[in-house]
C-alpha cells in the first residue's frame, strides 16, 4: 500500500497536514493534496480535473466547509449544500475512474440530538441532529448511505468514519469560524494581553463534548484505510467527556487568564452531550487514542502562544 498514489482532499487543511504528515513520517512515498486553490471540488469539473492529473488509487476525502455553532446558524444552506456535492460527486466519479478505496469522513454532528452516551454506531438513525448543525451533520451522513449504496451495487469499496471534535496544534483560531477550543484559547491570551478583567462565553457551560488530538485522529485515520475495509460506520474519538464549563476552567487554568467568565445562556449550548463509543474502532483496526487531554491542550496552548510571539 506505500506505493499507492493516495490523493487527500483538504490536504492543506488542520487535519488535512497532520494526516499528509504521518502517512509520509510512515514511509507513503505518493500522498498528493487536492485542495481548493487547485481543484474546486464542488465543481464536476473540479472533480475530474483532480481524478485526470493525479490519478488516485486511494481517496481520502477530508474537505470540508465546517465551523463552530455561530457559523453553521449563519450558513446552513452553504454547509449543506457544499459539504453534500463535494461528496457525493467525488464519490460517484472515483467509482467512475476505479478507485480501490474511497474513506470518506463523516462527522460526530451525524448523530440524532439526543443520542444516549456513549454514542453507538448503531444509533445513528434514532432521531434527527441537533437543529444548529443539522445541515452539516446530514450532508455527510449521505457519504455513508451512498459507500453503503455503491458497496452494494457496484462492491465499490468505501469506509465511513466519525471522527469527534478535533483540536491540537495548527488548527483554526479565527473567531468567525473556530471551534470551542481554539476560540476559548484566543479569547483567553486576548483578554490577558488587552488586560480585560472578564471574557464572555456561550451557552450555560452545562453541555459536554468529547474532544481527540489531531495526531491521534491522524493515526486513526491511517490504520483504517491500511487495515478496514467494512460496510458499518466507525466512530473515532477518544472515549471520555468534558463540561464546556470545567473545559473553560481548564484553559483559563493553562492560559493564566484571571478574570472573570460570563456565561450567555441566550446563546445556544448545541448538542447536550457527546461522547462516543470506540470499541468498534479498536476492534476493527486496532485504534486507540493516546494522548492525554490536558497534555494535548498544553501543546494546542503553547503552539498557539509562540505564534503570537512570533508575529
């Protein structure tokens, strides 16, 4: 498999280089990037163009137009319908242009709102997701009925995987489409910086998430394209829970912010909990997460930190 031309769509992307990255660190010699200052892929011409030049073998189709809460409220009809052609057309014409395998990542935001925990792959059609990232959520939940849909008709070999919320270094830290942890790390070294004595945060801090170092979904990532090749969804995550609330008290901790934190309960806390099963994972690849949560927020913090000071 290490001579395999493997093509990653939003290569350039958080996840995209930590994954170029570890597969090349593995001794892959053919990983090329398909991204958007290249290919529009939600474009049929931007599709085939990437199948014609560079000819995969394996696709891993990583791109996606995704943010935090306030950017899918204010996006909806974007995330859905950029997220669902990317997919679906990338899929369709690399069954088209034969391809040995397609692993296309799906989304924790697949799951129904009220998803008993731990989230269960087999639950994942037991209600509707939470309204503000239904969208998105449904979108790419379409790559798994249609890798079902075409491993049936066509046994076109096509994996499904859910990874939960990302963080670690190099991911985004713009406020206008960040998620909850880079955006509470930036609002934290802004406070301390502008000596602001309180820092606003959404929601009641009552909702917990379930959060996977970059590196550790990276590793997923490529024990599943090398090791499965099954019809079921696969959850990728790191198997715990943190509050918002207990989450903000803990980047406050590493970040030395010493103000005070309001809460805005107008605003929406999102899914009430999430966290996953990932017995399956481990099961069927051999994945397990290995880096601890508030060592990987230490790293996360600290790259931040030098960037700053090297502006």
């Amino acid at each position: 498999m290490k001579n395999k031309r493997i093509c990653i769509t939003g290569g350039k992307g958080f996840l995209g280089r930590h994954l170029v990255r570890a597969f090349k660190d593995r001794g892959y010699k053919k990983v090329t990037v398909a991204d958007i200052d290249d290919f529009d892929l939600r474009t049929l011409d931007g599709i085939t163009s990437m199948y014609e030049e560079i000819k995969p073998e394996i696709v891993i189709h990583l791109a996606a137009r995704v943010g935090g809460i306030g950017a899918n409220r204010e996006h909806p009809g974007e995330f859905f319908y950029d997220n669902l052609m990317m997919g679906a057309q990338l899929m369709e014409y690399g069954r088209r242009y034969k391809v040995e395998k397609f692993v296309a990542i799906g989304t924790i935001c697949c799951y129904p709102k009220l998803t008993p925990v731990p989230f269960k792959e087999d639950d994942l059609w037991n209600g509707y997701p939470e309204e503000t990232n239904a969208p998105y959520g449904l979108a790419k939940k379409m790559l798994l009925v249609q890798s079902q849909a075409y491993r049936k008709q066509y046994g076109f070999n096509a994996i499904f995987l859910m990874p939960v919320n990302l963080y670690g270094p190099g991911d985004n830290f713009d406020p206008t489409s960040s998620h909850v942890i880079p955006a509470l790390i930036k609002k934290c070294f802004d406070a301390v910086d502008e000596n602001k004595e309180e820092i606003e945060v959404w929601g009641t801090g009552n909702a917990s998430r379930e959060f996977l170092y970059v590196e550790d979904c990276a590793e997923a990532i490529i024990l599943a394209t090398e090791h499965y090749n099954g019809p079921e969804p696969v959850n990728i995550g790191a198997g715990f829970e943190i509050t918002i609330r207990d989450l903000v008290g803990l980047i406050v901790k590493l970040t030395g912010f010493t103000g005070k934190i309001v809460w805005d309960s107008t605003k929406p806390d999102g899914q009430p909990r999430r966290m996953l099963d990932t017995s399956r994972a481990k099961r069927a690849f051999g994945f397990t997460s290995k880096m601890s949560f508030e060592h990987g927020l230490k790293k996360t913090i600290e790259w931040y930190r030098s960037r700053i000071k090297s502006r």
